[in-house]
C-alpha cells in the first residue's frame, strides 16, 4: 500500500514538473500566437481604414474580399504557386538526396553548397537573381542566348512568366533544407532491406518504389506539409521581385494582405483576408493529415 501511495506521489510530482516546463512556453505561445490570432478575427468584423475609428460591420468585410476580383486570383496564384514550389521542389530535393546519400567523393562539400542558398538573407538572394533576370543582360538570358535561344525576355515584368520565375527561386532557396530533411529521412531506411531485394533480382526503380518511398512517406508527409505553409506565407521574394505585378499575376494572399494593409490602409479588409488564408491553409493541412492516414507508411 505505501509502495503504491509512494508511486502515486512520485507521478503527481513528475507531472507538476512537467507543467512547469510546459507553463512558459504555452504563456509565450498565447501571448504572440492565440491572442493575436483572435484580435485579428475580431478586428475584421470593423471598417477599419487610416486615420478613422473602427466601426463595427459584422461579417461585411469577409463578403466585400471575396466579391473582389483580385481576391480569387490572389489565391489561384497562391494554389499554383504552392503546387510548382511543393510539387516540383519535393521531387527535385528526393532526387538529390538519393545522391547524396551514396558514398560519393564530395558529398559533404555538395550538401553544403545545397545548403548555402537557406542560410542567406532572403533579401539579399531575391536582389541577385533579379539581376539574373534581367532581360538581354541577366545571367539567365546570357545562358539561353550561348545555347542558341531567344534571351530577351522580361521574365518579372511578363504576366506569364512572372509568377513562374517566382517559383524557380522559391525551389532554389528551399531546396538545400528539404534535400536536408530527405536525407534524415534516408538514415531510417535499413540497408538489409534494400541488400535482399537486390538479391532477389529488384531493379533500382523496383527497390526505390517499393521499399525507399513507402519508408520515406512520414518524411515525405512533413515535407509537404512544412513547405506548404511556408509557401503560403512567402512574402519577401514577391515584394523584392515583383511587387505583386505585373498586373497582379504575383499577388498571393499573404502579398494581398499586405497591399490591403500598408498601401491603402484598409485594416479591416486585410485581417479579413488573413483570417480566410489562415482558414485555407488550416484546411489544406487538415486535408493533407486525412490522406496521409491511408497513404503514410510508419513501418509498423
């Protein structure tokens, strides 16, 4: 009996500590994250413009974003852009971890150049390759025009490679941390079981789709999900490059709230926006989790 009270003491005690850990950073997460969170909902049910009180309009704000134009566009340009950063970077970064991860002389010297572009200031990176995309005399340009192509086009400034350059750069800079968690990923991966399907006779692609890939799908699920919600709150590459245009074919939704807020002043409509982005990245989350239930493999 006093064994089992002494057991009960100890667990209470471990788990008073345990909340004590827990307490400050659940205060630090309220005060910068939930509370802001919920004045930001409630400052978008106010007409709220520079210079004037906020006046109470219900959900007028919400029906007066999503009637505009540029909001459904913006989030187009959002999907699209999250599509070819997500879609492409996560197979180009799957790619270059599997090499990496052989025994390749240089290995560690092209993981660090990978890794270089994640680490600078985001400034400074958009502010050279809006050199390279300058038309005729950028870098990209000079490459096209040694291979016999046309190289002068306006690739920032035309409506229909604009948002495309975007996405080019988006992969570029966050390629070296997801080959990064890719190659994490790989360590979980038993050797044994690549070795007996090569006795068996598998081919490389055989060994990959049914071994490597199933294995690697929780990293696969994080990465997708972590480059996801990054994407939709890429702002810095947009405002340096593009600002938005031409014509709004860069204007994203976190760009959109941005605009609505700092150039025209327009508060109310921009927490409006922020909370149905929040909504649409929330859901897209919840959606990815629900698919990943059949389709995640955790080697149980």
């Amino acid at each position: 009996m006093t064994l089992i009270k002494d057991r009960h003491t100890l667990q209470t005690f471990n788990g008073v500590k345990v909340a004590l850990f827990i307490i400050p950073a659940l205060i630090v997460l309220g005060i910068f994250w939930v509370l802001p969170l919920i004045m930001g909902f409630i400052f978008s049910l106010f007409h709220w413009n520079f210079g004037q009180n906020p006046v109470w309009v219900g959900w007028h704000e919400y029906q007066l974003v999503m009637s505009s134009s540029l909001f459904w566009q913006s989030l187009v340009n959002t999907i699209l852009f999250a599509l070819g950063v997500v879609g492409v970077g996560t197979a180009l970064a799957i790619m270059l971890a599997l090499i990496l991860y052989q025994e390749i002389a240089g290995k560690g010297l092209f993981r660090t150049l990978l890794f270089i572009p994640y680490v600078m200031p985001l400034v400074a990176s958009s502010t050279i390759w809006l050199w390279i995309y300058q038309p005729g005399v950028g870098l990209l340009d000079r490459m096209l025009q040694l291979v016999g192509l046309p190289g002068s086009t306006s690739w920032v400034q035309n409506t229909t490679w604009a948002l495309p350059a975007i996405i080019l750069f988006t992969i570029w800079y966050s390629l070296g941390f997801t080959t990064l968690l890719f190659l994490a990923g790989l360590t979980t991966v038993s050797p044994e079981l690549g070795e007996a399907a090569l006795i068996d006779g598998a081919s490389p692609w055989m060994r990959f789709r049914r071994i490597t890939w199933p294995l690697l799908s929780p990293t696969t699920l994080f990465v997708i999900i972590v480059n996801t919600i990054g994407v939709f709150q890429s702002f810095t590459q947009i405002f340096e490059l593009t600002r938005g245009g031409p014509l709004g074919a860069t204007t994203t939704l976190t760009y959109l709230v941005y605009e609505d807020a700092f150039q025209y002043f327009h508060f109310g409509t921009s927490l409006a926006t922020g909370v149905l982005l929040f909504i649409v990245v929330a859901g897209i989350t919840a959606l990815q989790f629900l698919v990943s239930r059949r389709a995640i493999n955790y080697g149980d």
